[in-house]
C-alpha cells in the first residue's frame, strides 16, 4: 500500500508561523523599549563632584528635575508626563513664566505618590546656592520628604575649567 501525501491548498496559506513571528517581535520590542526610557536628564548640566552618596536603585514614583542658573535664576525643567511625547517641560518658580509652577507640580507628585516620591535634583556645579535654595523651597512647601541631589564620580582635574 502505497502512502500518499495530502492535497494542498494553494489557495489558503498556512499563516500559523506567520503569527508565531510576529509574537515573538512584539514580546522582543516590549523588553527592549525600557532600555531606552529618557529621564529627562539635560546633558549641558555639568555634575558636581561626590565622593560619598548612594546609587538610586529604582527611578519608581521619583521626578528627576534640572536646575541651573540663568541671570541669576533658576532654570528648572523636567520630564513629568514621558507618556505624553512632550519631553522635557520648563517650570517656574513664583513670579511668572510660561509653563505650570513647580511647587503645584510637586504637590500633585507628593499627592500621587504619599511619602514613596522622591525628587531628584541635577544641579549645575557652576549655580549659586541661592538659586538652589529657591528649589529647595519649593520642595519644603510642597513637603516632600525624600530629596537627593545627582552627582558625578569622575572629578576634574586640578585647574581645568569645565
């Protein structure tokens, strides 16, 4: 007896492997798209030097905010929303500006969150402690209760400027 082998059907294509690749491209993308979460992080902030700190473990209910000074005030910007595809937005102390205030911001985070939110301050090394205290302020009023300032391990060389 002779095995025969079973008739094709040309006209519906087996789309079975078809569907198991694009399963596995999807679940590929989906591990790899949290390597590439922007902080918000402005890379023309020059980090002050830190011998001792601690490393954050987890980015987790915390805001990551840029300060630097600009005529003798502060410049604060931050990613707040990274769902909505604005990226970094400018915020502003009192006294105006275009933007929402940063303590109402904070306020809304530290309401979110409870006392688990955690601010995270990358301030230039150049700003005067002036313009830093405003920041802090701010913080203090909107009674945030876990604050960390970014630094850099690499320390510059003796006499170098920036």
């Amino acid at each position: 007896m002779k095995h025969q082998m079973p008739e094709s059907h040309s006209t519906h294509p087996n789309v079975v492997p078809l569907i198991d690749i694009i399963m596995c491209l999807i679940i590929f993308y989906m591990l790899i798209a949290k390597i590439g979460v922007d902080t918000g992080e402005d890379e023309t902030i020059k980090l002050p030097f830190g011998r001792l700190g601690k490393e954050i473990k987890s980015m987790d209910k915390s805001l990551l905010v840029n300060v630097k000074e600009v005529n003798g005030q502060p410049e604060i910007s931050a990613m707040i929303d990274s769902t909505s595809g604005k990226g970094r937005e400018n915020l502003f102390l009192e006294g105006g500006g275009s933007g929402r205030r940063f303590v109402d911001v904070l306020k809304k985070l530290r309401k979110d969150f409870g006392d688990d939110f955690k601010l995270i301050v990358r301030g230039d090394q150049d700003m005067t402690f002036s313009v830093l205290q405003q920041v802090l302020l701010s913080a203090a009023q909107a009674n945030v209760k876990s604050l960390n300032f970014q630094t850099t391990t690499k320390q510059a060389p003796a006499g170098s400027e920036g």
